[in-house]
C-alpha cells in the first residue's frame, strides 16, 4: 500500500487566526450584553463556532490518501474521519492548478485551500480535501468526486494510472428536476419545526385570553434568569408572539436555502432546516421555562 501526505498550504493559520476573531468577538459581546436570551445564544454559538473550527484543523493536519491493489482511501484524524472507494468504482481523474471556483455547499475555506462539500465548475458536486490548491486531483465516482492535493503528485499520478486509472474530462449538469417535497427526510423536521413554532407564537396569546398569564410577568432576563424588566400578561403575550414570528422568518430563509442546496446535493439542504429547528427548540424551551417560574 502506498501512502500520500496531502501538501500543507497556509491554511491551517487561517483557521487559528479566525478561530481567535470569532472567540474574541463573541466574548467581547457576552461582556456587554444583559439579556438571558441573547447570553446563552452567544454561549451555544462560542462553542458551535470552536468545534467547527477545531474538526476542520483536526482534518486540515492529518489528510492523506492512500492506494493498494484495491483500493483508494482517504483517511484524516487517524481512522476516525475515512473513505474507501473500490478503484473499479473510479472512473477517470483530473489534474487542476490554481484558484479554484465553485459554489460552497459547506465546509471552509480561501482562494489557497477547500475542504467540505462544493460545486466546483466544470467539475461538479465534490467532496474537497483540499489542503493546497497546487496540483489538486479531482477523482471522479458515479455518485460525487473526491479532490486531494497529495504532496508526490507525480508519485501519486503514476500510481492511478497503473491502476488502468487514466486523466479523463467531463460535463457537470445541475439536477433542476429535484423536489424536495418528495424528502421525507426534509419534510419530516420541516413539518415538525412548523408545528413548533406555531406552539411558539399561539401559546401565550391562548393563555393571555384564557386568564392563564400573571398580570404582572417578567420581559427580559438577564444572564442569571432574574427579570430586569416586568410588564403586564399582554405585553409578555406580544413579547413571545414576537419570538415566534422572528423563527417564522428564519425558517422562510432555511427553506429557500435549502430549495437551492437541494438541486446540487440533497443531503446538504438537509443542515438548514435543521437549523432552523434547533433554533425554534431553544426558543420554545426558553418560553416554557418562564412560564413555569413566574406562572
């Protein structure tokens, strides 16, 4: 079995310098702000935006590919992060330099180095493990392309076409014919967050007409759940109403975002709705909780 290190770029400074912008900024709001909401919101994107990071890192420093008699794989973070794809199954490479253009479905990534999922022009629907955009290699599969930036390129070149696997070009067609109302797996938490929010927005304007709500009940919090602000049963009914329109409207942006993911990769319209549902969750526990304390 032959082992290919990927060739390291600048990219892994990149990351460390973003990671430190994004922590610094998101502190520098948590010290300023005064709000429950607003507080743990920030809190849950710190440590969303430092896991992303990091795995990126992890897969930036540890990728290589390798080929046997069989295979070709694509290993990084040991054998945590691995594809294996039977050299039978592949159908032809390409070799590309410079600046490379596509649409980013996700991922990270600069002018110098991509690693995700993207539509890459020309190429098509490819997963990037690009660590350095000099000599990429696009590994062209029936179901999605794979692209690596192996340092012995030359190496690794003679190896795929020993393998009868030879430098082929292609056309890449857009699937416009794609439905996403025909998913269940979008549907399903689509429908779901639907029935959430409408529970986000009707639940205290039912309870405000049945009585239910205090006369008097707290605003808005601040980090320590104590009310810094006290209003009447109608204006907390509005306050939350207004909450639930506000994940009426993100969930109208997931849903057209996902609409245009879709015709390039199903799978990757699938993170916006469920965005959306883990915000419209938040929300809805952050209600309950309140009305359990104050009712």
């Amino acid at each position: 079995m032959d082992s290919y290190v990927s060739r390291r770029g600048h990219g892994l400074w990149f990351m460390l310098l973003m990671t430190a912008l994004y922590n610094i900024l998101i502190l520098i709001l948590l010290k300023f702000t005064n709000s429950y909401i607003v507080d743990n919101l920030l809190k849950l994107l710190l440590v969303f935006c430092n896991l992303y990071q990091v795995y990126y890192m992890a897969l930036f420093v540890s990728l290589r590919c390798t080929i046997d008699e069989k295979n070709f794989g694509i290993y990084a973070i040991g054998s945590f992060k691995k594809v294996i794809i039977p050299l039978t199954e592949i159908e032809g490479y390409t070799l590309s330099n410079g600046i490379i253009k596509g649409v980013k479905l996700y991922g990270i990534s600069t002018k110098n180095f991509e690693i995700g999922k993207f539509v890459i022009d020309k190429i098509g629907l490819s997963r990037m493990l690009v660590t350095d955009n000099e000599n990429v290699f696009y590994i062209k599969t029936k179901q999605i392309n794979y692209a690596v930036s192996p340092l012995d390129y030359k190496k690794f070149e003679e190896r795929l076409i020993s393998h009868d696997v030879h430098s082929v070009e292609w056309e890449y067609k857009v699937n416009n014919s794609y439905s996403l109302h025909r998913d269940k797996h979008f549907i399903l938490p689509l429908i779901i967050v639907s029935i959430l929010i409408l529970i986000l927005t009707l639940n205290p304007l039912v309870l405000y007409l049945k009585n239910v709500i205090p006369n008097i009940m707290p605003l808005s919090f601040d980090q320590k759940f104590s009310p810094i602000k006290m209003g009447t049963g109608k204006q907390f009914a509005f306050t939350q109403m207004v909450y639930g329109v506000l994940n009426m409207a993100l969930l109208f942006c997931m849903y057209y975002a996902s609409y245009f993911c879709a015709k390039y990769d199903r799978k990757s319209a699938y993170k916006y709705i469920y965005l959306s549902l883990s915000v419209a969750i938040i929300f809805l526990i952050m209600q309950f909780k309140i009305l359990i304390n104050f009712r």
